[in-house]
C-alpha cells in the first residue's frame, strides 16, 4: 500500500517552483490559477524573494500548497500517474492537509489556496506579535515534551503543537511559558530546545480565534467528496467523510499535529511507501518514527520522471 504526504510550514525557500516551472506548462497553470485566486503574485515572491515576504505565514501557506500541487500536476499530467490509483491514502502536515485534500480532489485548487491564504491571516491575527511562541525540543519523545510543558506552563498555555517523530515534538503557547521550557530542557533529559523563528504560536487554543474564522470559510467552502482517504492531523486516524473533514480541519488550527502518530497508524494499516511531494521534510519523520518502510520524494523535473516510472 502508498500513501502520498505533502509537507508543512517551514518547507518553504525563494526558487521554490522556479524549476519545474520552467520545465513545465503544466506547472505553470497551477501557480497562474493560484496567482489569479489570491489576486496577488505569489509565483513571483516564490521564486525572487524577498525571503521575509514569502515567510509570512499568510504567503508561505498556499505558496507550499502551490509548489506541491505542480509537482502533483506534473506527475499526473507528463506521468501518466492517476493518484487516485496509486495512493491508498493522503495525509499533510498542518497546512500539507489542505494540499492532501485539494490532491484528493475534496477542495478546487483556487478554493485551497484561498483557504490557505485566510487560515495564514487569522492565525496571524489570532495573537498580537510578541505575545505567543513555539519551541522544537530535540532528543524529546512525546512523554518528556509533555512533563516539560505542564511544568513551564506556571497557569500560561504551554502545549504540545507538533508530535513529529520519536526525537523532535514542538511546543507552543505563551512566549515567557516556551521561554521557561527551553531554559528546562536539561531537567526533563531533552536535548535541545530552540525556539522557532514563527510569527505565531500555531496549534494550540491562544489560536481559537482562526479556528472560529476557518469554522465560518469552511462553512461557505465546504469539502467535497475525497477520491483518496485521509488520515487526519488531529486524529492520526483515517477520515473520508467531507462533514467530518471539515470538523477536523476546523479543530487542527488549535489542536496537535500527531504526525508521529499519523505515521505508525498508516504502517500499521499496510502503507508500506511514502511519497512525498513538494519537499524532503515529512518523509524522514515518517522513516524515524514508522521504521521499515520506503520513503521517495519529488521536487524536480528529474525526481518527477524518476518517481513515474517506480509507483
């Protein structure tokens, strides 16, 4: 069995579809549908920079859609690859599960990237700048990351935002709370905690506001019917059901990504490959924390013709 993940915030560079845009018409209709949806140029903030315009989060999160999109696209149009015939399930890291779902053809390309622009606005708008923070905790299983967050908390929010693997989990909250984490470390026996460079502390309930305005967008851009199952973010369970979906998508702006978990599920449902499309960041979690499984990634014009003639 496959399952095909799209990656997460953080995965984004300048250049990123330059390339396989280049190389393909098919990939450049997906960033000019994208472009025309957001009425802005995100393709060229994408591809020139500057890197602090394509950072913010209202940039970075359709733009990763978009990269990962094309280089489906391309795949499925010069492939020949058909992804509801060969991918028994999708999953996404965070904003990846709008790509998931948009892949699995539950939302439009034009709808995911207006969806994702609005989710990157209200997470943004949810808490003031300075006042929220996440932390990655490195050498940190699921159960030293949680000791030190109830810890650090001190009557702040101070929670587990992302379960990545066995050795990475992120923490989020109020900014003094992910402060007195990563200066707690070495009590819990965690390796390193480094505070990310985010503009503000996602998945965890300083983000309701978002939630409530995702709750409002989904309720007028509702998901269709998926061709492929997801496995969901907030669950690490599978969801085919667009009500449900929805609900789901609705709760992962301010509840974990259980992505370790999401990864063992998927294993132990029978997934034995993972591809990745549009980055190399989810795979190697996936490796850590599922183990003997394929992981295959794509990006490039060669990787894409690679990966179509081995699935």
């Amino acid at each position: 069995m496959r399952a095909f993940v799209f990656p997460g915030q953080g995965s984004q560079k300048v250049g990123m579809g330059a390339e396989l845009a280049a190389a393909s018409a098919f990939a450049r209709e997906v960033f000019e549908e994208v472009d025309e949806a957001l009425g802005q140029s995100l393709f060229r903030i994408m591809t020139e920079g500057p890197e602090d315009q394509l950072t913010l989060t209202e940039n970075a999160q359709p733009a990763i859609m978009a990269n990962a999109i094309a280089v489906l696209r391309v795949l499925e149009k010069e492939g020949g690859i058909v992804l509801a015939d060969k991918a028994d399930y999708v999953a996404g890291h965070s904003l990846g599960e709008y790509t998931a779902l948009c892949a699995s053809g539950a939302f439009s390309l034009s709808d995911t990237a207006r969806l994702l622009k609005l989710r990157g606005q209200s997470m943004q708008a949810a808490v003031p700048v300075g006042v929220g923070a996440m932390a990655a905790l490195l050498g940190a299983d699921i159960a030293k990351a949680t000791a030190l967050a109830e810890a650090a908390a001190e009557g702040q929010v101070c929670t587990v935002a992302n379960d990545n693997d066995p050795t990475q989990v992120v923490l989020s909250g109020h900014k003094e709370a992910i402060e007195r984490a990563v200066a707690m470390v070495k009590d819990y026996e965690i390796k390193r905690g480094v505070l990310l460079p985010v503009s503000a502390p996602f998945h965890c309930p300083l983000m309701q506001p978002a939630a409530d305005a995702m709750a409002e967008a989904l309720d007028k851009t509702r998901p269709g019917t998926l061709r492929v199952a997801l496995f969901a973010n907030v669950t690490a369970s599978v969801a085919s059901d667009p009500d449900e979906v929805r609900r789901l998508l609705v709760e992962q702006v301010t509840g974990r990504v259980r992505w370790r978990e999401s990864a063992v599920a998927m294993r132990e449902a029978g997934v034995e490959t993972f591809v990745e499309l549009g980055g190399k960041v989810v795979g190697p979690m996936i490796k850590r924390s599922a183990g003997e499984v394929e992981i295959a990634s794509a990006t490039t014009m060669a990787e894409i013709e690679e990966l179509a003639k081995v699935i």
